[in-house]
C-alpha cells in the first residue's frame, strides 16, 4: 500500500502530537520522582560534609563528593592581554581547567579576565 505525502505528513502531525502529549503527561508524574532524587543527593552532600567525609560505601552503592571547577572568560580582552604575556598555556578555543587550577593554586585569585565558581556536587554510583 502506498501513501500520499498529503497522508504521511498528516500521520506525522497525528504521531508527533500523540508523542508531545504522552511526554508532556509523562514529565508532569515523573516531576516529584525526581525532585525526590535531587533532594536525595543534596542531603547525602550535606550530611558528608558535615561529617567530613568524601565518600560512604553501603550495601547498595557508594555517595561521593565530585569537586569541580566552573571556568570561564568574562573579560575577553584582559584575557588575551594576560595570555599574550607568555601565558600560552592558558589558551584554547575555552579556557583550561588544569591551567587555571594551577594559578589559581599559585596566586590565590582567578587568572585576569576569567571568572571561576566552584562547586561540589554528590553523586551516587551502584555496587
């Protein structure tokens, strides 16, 4: 049997809909699941930081603490200025994390030009 263009694009108007109303549906009961997941791990993170803990093993898995670094040029032209003073190691078509670690480490403040926030975040891996 063969169909229209007329037909398949109507099928994948009736489809496509069909799909954005399950999702929608969908999204709307998994809502409180994982609103339940995330205040899961926030407490976990809060109860081994108090704790001063990186990580827990149980029974069932192991909750960690993730140390990151967010990094970014805020001010591109005091970047460059910086970069271009024999700090080449800091150039990329981003900024580098490893780099910026490192000055950081050196010089107690963010590298000229790029904005840092840290963050820990815990995580939850199965046994």
């Amino acid at each position: 049997m063969s169909y229209t263009i007329a037909e398949l694009v109507t099928k994948h108007n009736e489809i496509k809909a069909f799909i954005e109303a399950e999702q929608e549906a969908f999204d709307a009961r998994i809502k409180p699941y994982k609103q339940g997941l995330a205040a899961i791990l926030n407490s976990c993170g809060v109860l081994l930081q108090e704790q001063g803990q990186q990580n827990a093993k149980t029974e069932d898995g192991t909750a960690y603490l993730n140390h990151g670094l967010s990094v970014k040029v805020d001010n591109r032209e005091k970047f460059l200025e910086f970069v271009t003073n024999q700090n080449w190691d800091f150039l990329d078509a981003g900024v580098l994390k490893d780099p910026v670690r490192a000055y950081r480490e050196q010089h107690n403040a963010d590298p000229p030009g790029v904005k840092c926030e840290e963050f820990v975040k815990c995580l939850i891996r199965r046994t």
